[in-house]
C-alpha cells in the first residue's frame, strides 16, 4: 500500500529516521510480548474464570431450595411460590419441580408441565458435576440445571413436595472467562504506553548523540574544525562521543600545523627560488662579468638547489611512511662508528658556528639496524643541536648500553625548549620557534622523521631540557639477544675524544 502513496506523503506517514523506527520495533516487541503473556494468561485463568462462575450459580441453588422449602412449609401454593422466587431472584431462572419430576413453575414459561428427568436425560453428556453442596446437569437449549438438598432450618420429619432448580445457559457460565478481557486489555494498554515511552527516551538517548555528531561532522565539511559534542549517554555512546571530540581535535590540530607548514614550505620554497632566479637572469643578462662572479653565483645557485633538495626529500621520505612504502634494511653495526661518522660528518659545521662538538663512547654491543637510515636520524638531532647552541657552547655525542639496549645521547648546551613545547617536539611541522626555524631554513620536519625511523627499529627517542641540565635527546635501541659482549666489539673506543 506505501508502494501507491506519493514519495513525500510516504515519507511523511513513515519517516526513516532511526529514533523513529527504534521507537516502533521497541513498540512492535512490547506489544508482540503482552500479547503472548496476556493470551497465555488467559489461556491459565479460562477454567479457573469458569469453575467460578459454576460455583457461583451452584452455591445459589441451595437458599434458593431452602426459601422454597419455608414457603412450603407455610402453605404457600406452588404458583405463588414461583411468583415470591420470580420476585426474590430475578436475574435468576427458576423450575419448581414436583415428586413426579413435572415442572410445576418456570420463570421463563418454556418449560411448564415438561419432565425435567426426561429434559435432562435427552441433554446428558458427559460434562455431569457434581458437588457436596450442589449438583449439575446438563438440559436442553444448552441449559445447565445446579440443584441442591436444602439443609438447616428445615424440620428434620418435613420432606418438601417440590423442588428448585436454578437454570443457567451453558455458554454464560463457560465464557464468564471474557469477563477478564477488559482488564487485561486495560493493563497491556497502559503496559504498552509505558514501554513506548520508555522506548522514546531510550531511542532520544541513542539519536541525540548521532545528531549532534552529525551537526558537527556536516559543520567539520564546511571546513570549520573546532567542534566538540557533549559526552553523555551509555558507556558505549560516550565513548564514541569522547573518540569524536578526540579525532575533531586531531583533525583540528592536523589542520592549523598543515596550513602553518605549507606557509613555512611556500616560504622556503620562494626563498631559494628568488635567489635562483636572480642569479641566473643576472648571469643571463651580463651583470657578471668577473669569473669570480660568475662562481659566486653559481656556488649559491647550487646551495640553493640542495636546499630545495633536502626539503623534498623530507617530504617524500614522511610519504613514504604513511602510504607504508617504508623500509628499513638491518645489519650488523656499531653504534660508535655511528657516533664517530657522525661527528665527522658536522665537524666542519661545528668549528663554523663556534660550537665545540664532543664523542663520548663507551663499549657497546653490536645491533642489527639500517645504518643509513639510523644516521639520518641521529643526524636530524645534531643538526638542531648545533643549529641551536650559541658560539663557545658544546655539543656531546654519547653511548652507553643499559638492561639489554643501546643508547645515544646527545647533549647540547643551547637555550631549553619552552615546557608548553615539549609534547610536540616530535610532531610533524613543529616548531617550537616559527620565526628562528624559519631563518635557518628549518621546517620542522626532522624529528618527526627520527622518531619514524627509530620506531621502524623497535626502539624509542626521548628529550627533556632544563636551565640546570640543558637539552638531551636520547635514542634507544634493543640489543639482540646473541649479541657478542661489548668489549669483545668496542675494544677500540676511547674515553673521550674532543673535536
């Protein structure tokens, strides 16, 4: 029938929403169930309703006998007793039977002058009762006849010359059970309305939050991140309320630093652009003219490339990692080679800034890791150190193995890191100072690119950084467990080696 109605009328008349059909199969099951317990209820109390309503009836025949044995008594003529029985009982049908079982008396006339033993003996079955206070018979036209021996007041040597039967359709007596039908339906409809609204606040508990996800979610698509939903409800629907709010906040975040770092990138980017471009047209316009101008130009045309290099290539590298094209190739190394290659690599740098550049190694086993991209790490963490420690300042490079893993320091006396920076050291496009990252051509980047590759390695890198103690790095690599001891490896290192 939905099929014939228009599509906005059929939406009108049965809406989609999910509060909508939580409520109408809660109200489907509530009402599917009341009406299994309320038709098995009735099913139980059938024959207790009916076996009621007989002893009812039944329990009547006997003062019924007994007020027709006083009228006797008192010469009453059998008419009028029928008519004072008649006057005394009139919701009831009473037969006044003589000796000779003729019905001498009928409140409904039908059955004058008939013999009842006869009218019984036609209606007999087998649904005969019996009763110590009363007895049933089964008559014609669906009757039951519930007569009794009256018993108390009578005189013990008066025997009654007629007597009463109290006649009752067999179908009022055995449907007295409908009587129950009301009240149940009563009960299941107030029973029925309760669980609905149950249901109702049931189903606003589980939709309200879906809506206010859905209003922040449509709001996230319009581009505006900073959305927080209410955390309320079940366990269930305020851990998804709480997972939102978390996953808005990192959308939120990842936003902002995305937008700061393509800023900083566009920057980067256009500053050795402009100065490519400048030499190049001055090359080729014939400003230079001197050789040594020309190899100026072309010494800062190239530094300016490698600049533009490195910067992509830290772009492609984090690339890597997320689409899970990353790699590491593990061999057997030395962590103090590591150290040592290290220092060499930024000796040069070092004596340039001023910056005096420590090795500090001790005996250390061997480890199995990717020596290439290990030293990018450790390299990435040297770089910001000596970038950010003052001239006549110090840098120190250390090893040392604790509880069955390698560790490397390395330690710089430059100015601490701001508290309020600290958990986002290692966070991609971090900075912790936009404007100094900026003039030493720093984009953030090479930390996060540390901390992925000392994870790939299954180890982990740390930093703190106080005015008392000054700012350290520390990376931590597990040693395998059939790794020679380390002074069978390291024989080689030295105490201390300044450069």
């Amino acid at each position: 029938m939905s099929r014939l109605l228009p599509p906005s009328l059929r939406l009108r008349l049965f809406p989609r929403s999910l509060r909508f059909r939580l409520i109408l199969s809660f109200g489907l099951l509530i009402f599917v169930s009341l009406f299994l317990a309320g038709t098995f209820t009735v099913y139980l109390l059938r024959q207790q309703a009916q076996d009621r309503a007989e002893e009812k009836v039944g329990l009547l025949a006997e003062p019924v006998a007994l007020r027709s044995a006083f009228l006797e008594l008192s010469g009453v003529e059998p008419s009028q007793i029928g008519e004072v029985l008649n006057e005394e009982y009139p919701d009831v049908r009473i037969l006044l039977v003589d000796r000779g079982s003729v019905v001498v008396a009928d409140t409904a006339e039908t059955l004058r002058g008939s013999n009842v033993a006869q009218v019984m003996a036609e209606g007999e079955d087998e649904s005969r009762i019996s009763d110590s206070r009363y007895q049933v018979r089964r008559g014609p036209e669906d009757l039951l006849f519930f007569y009794a021996t009256p018993r108390g007041f009578v005189p013990v040597t008066f025997t009654p010359e007629f007597r009463t039967i109290v006649a009752v359709e067999a179908s009022s007596v055995r449907q007295a059970w409908r009587d129950l039908l009301p009240r149940l339906f009563l009960a299941g409809g107030v029973a029925c309305l309760a669980g609905v609204l149950a249901a109702s606040l049931l189903a606003r508990g589980i939709t309200r939050p879906l809506r206010e996800m859905t209003t922040a979610s449509e709001e996230m698509a319009q581009g505006r991140y900073d959305q927080q939903i209410p955390e309320r409800g079940g366990e269930e629907v305020r851990r998804l309320g709480g997972a939102f709010n978390e996953m808005a906040r990192q959308v939120s975040r990842s936003h902002r630093t995305l937008r700061d770092f393509l800023a900083n990138v566009s920057h980067e980017l256009k500053t050795p652009l402009t100065s490519i471009h400048g030499f190049s047209q001055a090359m080729v316009d014939g400003s230079l003219n001197k050789p040594e101008d020309y190899a100026e130009a072309g010494r800062i045309i190239n530094d300016e490339a490698v600049r533009m290099r490195g910067l992509v290539d830290d772009l492609l590298y984090l690339s890597q990692v997320d689409s899970g094209e990353f790699s590491i190739q593990t061999d057997e190394m030395s962590p103090n080679e590591l150290l040592q290659a290290t220092q060499e690599r930024f000796a040069r740098r070092a004596v340039q800034s001023g910056v005096e550049l420590r090795v500090q190694p001790q005996p250390t086993p061997r480890i199995n890791a990717d020596g290439r991209r290990l030293e990018q790490a450790l390299a990435n963490i040297v770089d910001n150190a000596v970038r950010h420690t003052p001239s006549g300042g110090t840098v120190t490079l250390r090893s040392f193995a604790e509880d069955g893993h390698v560790q490397l320091s390395v330690h710089n006396t430059g100015p601490v890191i701001p508290p309020e920076a600290m958990p986002h050291i290692f966070d991609r496009f971090f900075q912790a100072d936009p404007a100094g990252a900026s003039a030493d051509a720093n984009t953030g980047l090479g930390l996060a690119i540390t901390r992925e590759i000392v994870e790939a390695h299954g180890g982990e890198v740390s930093a703190t950084s106080t005015e008392e103690t000054g700012t350290e790095f520390v990376i931590t690599l597990p040693v395998p467990p059939d790794a020679a001891p380390a002074e069978d490896q390291d024989a080689w290192a030295r105490p201390a080696e300044e450069v």
